[in-house]
C-alpha cells in the first residue's frame, strides 16, 4: 500500500530540494561570502565526499530489495540503518546552519528534508521488512535512526554559532546535499521505476515541489 505513493513522493522531494539549493541556500551563500571560488569548490567537494560515502554504503538512499544473509536479515538492511544514521545527523547540522542564517530559510531547508525524508524512510521500511526485521521493529529502528537528526541539529548550533564564518560553506554543502541525492539518486529512481505513475504525473509533481518552496520563500520574505 505504502509503496504506491513512493514514485509521487519521490517526485516531490526532487523539485523541493532542487529548488531549495539552487534558489535558497546558493543564493544566500553567495550573498554572505564574496569567496565565489571556495563556495563553489565546497559545492563541488561536497558532491565528490558524497559520491565516496555513497560507494561505501554510508550515504545509502536505496529503496531496491537485497539478498538476505543466513540469519534471514539482509547485510544491506543494517548498512540502511547505518546510513540513515549518518545522513540524518548531517540533515541535523544543515537545518541548524540554515536557521542560524535565516529563520524563513530554516523553515524551508526543513521543509524540503522532510519532503526527502518520508519516500526515503518508507523505501528503508520496506528494505528492513524485506530484511527479515518485524514491522514493529523496522519502525522502531527507523525512528531511532531518525533521532540522530536531534543530534546534529544539536551540534550544529553549538558549533557553527560560534563560527559565523563557516556558515556560508554549511550553506553550500547543504546545497551539494541536495543536488546530489535529487540528481545522483531519485532522478534515476524515478527514470527507473515500473509503475502505473504516468510520467506527466511525476513532472507535475516535481514542478509543484518547485512551487511550493518559491511560493514559501515569497510569503516569508
């Protein structure tokens, strides 16, 4: 049932972080730092470090199934959790970068996370499902996974508050984040998946992605 609404989720989540990367957290980058090469080279680092992560299954947005292991819980099921450890905390120091920079865009930044974080939670659901772990549990684990994002939001304003300097940099790397997991990661899902969702559906849910974080942005400035 769940996995019905994951293409149009998907969807969703790439025009929201797209348009927050590239309208919101580039922009605001730029407008507090006149080091135009370091920002892009953070942008450009950024992208190469996740692509690293990713090959080793630290930065895993999967939603395919994967072999079970003997004991009838899958290898790539625990790397998931892993994964959405690391990558939940470094949302958490993002979302604290982007508040400290600028209320409204804290909110969108978060807006745009959570629009990444319910197709991809419900993809790791059904990888742990499919890993041998009961409902209860998968939910379970996925929750506490989740809880790291606290963590990093926790870390990130002890401290970047205290390095103002370093907040266009978190900036550009939150855009990195994005762009990499829409382009790297959900844009081929999306171009993957068999499924009943046309793909005039998918464009005009992307495109309202788009619109909802400009529209957001317009009513907070």
């Amino acid at each position: 049932m769940l996995t019905r609404w994951v293409p149009t989720l998907v969807s969703f989540a790439v025009g929201a972080m797209l348009a927050v990367a590239l309208l919101d957290l580039l922009p605001e980058a730029f407008r507090r730092s006149s080091d135009s090469t370091g920002l892009f080279a953070t942008v450009l680092g950024g992208m190469v470090a996740f692509f690293v992560l990713e090959k080793f299954a630290l930065w895993r947005h999967t939603h395919a199934h994967h072999p079970r292991t003997s004991d009838g819980r899958s290898r790539a099921a625990l790397l998931i959790l892993v994964g959405d450890g690391v990558h939940n905390f470094v949302d958490g120091v993002l979302i604290a970068a982007a508040f400290l920079t600028d209320t409204s865009l804290g909110i969108v930044t978060t807006l745009a996370v959570i629009a990444h974080e319910i197709p991809q939670e419900v993809g790791d659901f059904m990888v742990l499902l499919h890993g041998g772990y009961s409902r209860t549990r998968a939910l379970a684990l996925n929750l506490l996974a989740s809880l790291t994002a606290v963590a990093g939001g926790v870390a990130g304003y002890l401290v970047l508050d205290r390095a103002t300097a370093a907040l266009p940099y978190a900036l550009a790397l939150a855009a990195a984040s994005f762009i990499y997991v829409a382009v790297a990661d959900l844009i081929p899902d999306l171009h993957r998946q068999d499924t009943t969702t046309p793909a005039a559906a998918q464009v005009a849910m992307l495109v309202a992605g788009v619109a909802i974080v400009f529209a957001g942005q317009s009513l907070l400035h």
